[in-house]
C-alpha cells in the first residue's frame, strides 16, 4: 500500500513539473559476429 500510494505521489509530481521524469538510457547491444564477416570488412 505504500510503495502504491508513493508511486502515484512520484507520479503526481512528474505530471506537476515538480520532478524530471527518468529518461531512457539506450543501451548498446553487442552484435555477435562471425570472424569471416569481420575479416570482409
């Protein structure tokens, strides 16, 4: 009940400005490759 009743208050603030909302931070996927692909570049 309160981890519920903090959200809505975090969630609250955000919509008021008071607060920054998070921002989603990409995060880099390391392609697997073949080292016949690698050598062909």
């Amino acid at each position: 009940m309160k981890a519920r009743l903090r959200e809505m208050c975090w969630k609250l603030a955000v919509t008021l400005g008071l607060v920054e909302p998070p921002r989603m931070q990409p995060i880099p996927i390391r392609a697997e490759r073949d080292p016949a692909a690698q050598r062909r570049r």
